[in-house]
C-alpha cells in the first residue's frame, strides 16, 4: 500500500528527532567541550564530513537520519554505559538503518510496502525509541500505525474465499479442414532512434556540477569496500561513487576511494570504474589512470594534477602539463575552477607541500581531507577533459 510508505516515512521522522534529542543531551557530558568534534564530525563517513564542512553545520539537528545512527553507533560503547542501553537497542537501531534504506528503495521504484513489512517496521521503531525513552506521544502515534496494520491484515484474511466450480463439459466437435491462407504482411521500418550515440544509454539526471563542457553527478550512496594500494595491498576503504556525463554519449562512472586507516604515503585514489555506454574509445580509461590522494598535514590532503593526452591515437596515458599549458589547451582555468568548487590552492607541488624532489613542478590541488567533491572534480579535470 502506497499510503504506508508516507504513513512510515512521517514516524521516521518523527524518530529522527527524538534520536536527536536523545544525542544532544548525551554526548555534551560523555565529550566535553569538544564533543561535536570527538564524538560527532570524526565518526561520520568521509562524504558526511565533507557535507557538514561545506555547509558549516555544527548542530545535530541539521543531521540527517543516517548520519545520526552512524553518531549513534560510533559511540555506542559510551552510550550504552551512561544511558544504560541493552545490547538489543543497538540491533533495533541497526534494523533502522536498514528500514530506511529499504523505503528509499520502495519510494524510488514506485513500489508498494504490505501492512506485514509496515507492522514490522513500527515494532521496531517502537523498540528502539523506547530505548531511548522517546516521547509518550510519538510512541502512541507509533502504536496506533501498528495497530492499524494488526486490524487490516485480520480483515483481510477474515474474509472467505469463494471458489467457483465448474462442471466439466465433454463435447463432440467436428472437424473442419482449414484451408491455409498465405498474405503478404506489409514489412514496416522501424528507424532507430538514438539517445546520445546509444540506443540503450541512460538519461543524464537534472543538475550537477558544470565542468567545462561536463557535468559530475554524486556523490552517490557511500560504501564499504577494498581499495588496490599503489603498493600492491589491498585496504578496506570508503567507496564514493560519481557520473560524469558529456556529449558525444560520454557516460563515465567513477569512484572516490578513501582508506580507512590511511598512511601519509596514501590516503585514497580516484579512478575510473566503467565507461557504460559510452563510445568504446574511452575503454583506456577503465580501471587506469587512477590519481592518488596523499596526505598533507594540518587536515589538509593532495593530488597530483598529471594531463593525460592520446598521441597519434594511441592508448591514453598521463603527461605532465603545467598550468598555463593546462589552460591554453583546454580554455580552463584549473586554479580558479577547482577553488570554487572547494580547494584549498592549486599550484605545484613544491609551492604547495614545499616538494624538493624531481616531482616538484607537477601541478597539484591542496584540499581539507575527508572532501570527495574536489578530488572528484579534479580527476574529471585532469583525466578526461584534456582528451575531448
């Protein structure tokens, strides 16, 4: 039923808030004055950190319900001492979670929630608020939703089945010889259409990012996955996906991949993961040309800004060109774009990180760690639009 989904999703929020509520007066006296730092922004993902930088939020309230569980559950051990939470109240807000992924999932694909999964939802919703100790009232708004569920599925299954029987009718029926008929069937031509070079290519969404004569999308859903080290190591790591699209049926997808226990040598990587129905000629971008992601210092974190050129139509590879080459080939001003899209500088390296090795000429964006934005942008920049 579509009425349970905008049923649920209004007690959704209402348990957004009194989770946050419940945060607000617990973390101050488990973090101190330095709560919001410790025991907020250093326990959400890299792209949550990134968000709430970029739009300077500093109150819980303007938290998202994701963010508020990964708060909640960060700092469960603290929590659970001082609130003196069972270990089910960590499953039941677990469970939460998972609601809330899976009525993105129902509201994006029009699909219905049956008063079965909807009473399951509210049971544990109820659950974990009275943990919490929720409101009197959004746990009676709860119970009520419950119950509404209870009696449709007992009137629902209330109701007897009438089956109709038939008696079974045994006839004669005569032959009758069929003479075949061969028409000639007008053949009709059906011109394909294309859509950006590809019959099949999905649409590009409204919005996102104007870079040049591209347009970067995301950042999408983050992810738990295993990022390929420069030193052969595989590292569990934050997977951020994003699009690029562009003309011609440019349709890239690519991925801003931070490790979660980074080094100084590396902290993450930008590369590309499909051309989807792009034309075949950017295969050479798939899975190579990746750029690294290094720390800085003072939360600060760099990339290497390397072009990359097909000579004579060869496979692409990278080519170190300087700013100003960068600019009187491609018509960008790689300095002032990237610092409006959130950079901290853009310059060479040995002006940025003070570089005395051979490398120190290579151009390089200087960026607040935990930004998936930048490097994103930075890689379309650097990677692709130097090849169109």
């Amino acid at each position: 039923m579509t009425e349970n989904i905008s049923l649920l999703q209004k007690i959704m929020r209402l348990a957004t808030q009194d989770l946050c509520r419940f945060l607000d007066q617990q973390l101050p006296s488990i973090g101190g004055d330095g709560w919001w730092e410790t025991h907020v922004y250093r326990q959400l993902s890299y792209s949550q950190q990134g968000y709430i930088r970029t739009k300077g939020i500093d109150d819980l309230s303007k938290l998202d319900l994701a963010a508020l569980l990964r708060v909640f559950d960060r700092n469960w051990g603290e929590l659970s001492f001082t609130a003196k939470l069972s270990s089910e109240a960590r499953t039941h807000f677990k469970e939460i979670a998972d609601i809330r992924n899976q009525m993105a999932h129902l509201a994006a694909e029009g699909e219905e929630l049956s008063d079965v999964d909807a009473y399951r939802f509210y049971d544990t919703i109820k659950r974990a608020m009275t943990a919490i100790r929720a409101d009197a009232e959004v746990l009676k708004q709860i119970q009520n939703e419950a119950q509404a569920c209870l009696l449709r599925m007992s009137s629902a299954s209330s109701k007897p089945e009438i089956i109709t029987v038939e008696k079974e009718v045994v006839r004669e029926v005569p032959v009758e010889v069929i003479k075949e008929v061969i028409r000639e069937v007008p053949v009709q031509v059906i011109r394909e259409v294309r859509v950006h070079g590809s019959p099949s290519v999905e649409r590009e969404p409204e919005g996102g990012l104007l870079i040049g004569k591209l347009r970067l999308h995301g950042p999408g859903e983050e992810q738990s996955g295993k990022l390929a080290g420069f030193d052969g190591n595989d590292a569990d790591a934050a997977l951020i996906p994003w699009t690029v699209y562009g003309d011609g049926g440019l349709h890239i997808s690519i991925q801003v991949a931070m490790i979660d226990e980074g080094t100084a040598n590396e902290v993450g990587q930008v590369v590309c993961t499909s051309r989807n129905q792009s034309p075949q000629i950017w295969d050479d971008v798939v899975q190579r040309l990746r750029i690294g992601i290094r720390d800085a210092g003072e939360g600060q974190w760099i990339m290497d800004l390397r072009s990359v050129e097909r000579p004579g139509g060869a496979r692409a590879g990278r080519k170190v060109w300087s700013l100003s080459q960068y600019q009187s080939k491609t018509g960008i001003n790689l300095q002032q774009t990237l610092k409006q899209l959130g950079a901290i500088a853009v310059d060479t390296r040995a002006a940025l990180i003070d570089d005395k090795s051979r490398n120190r000429n290579i151009p390089a964006v200087l960026f607040h760690s935990g930004d998936a934005q930048v490097p994103a942008a930075a890689w379309v920049l650097a990677t692709l639009m130097p090849l169109l």
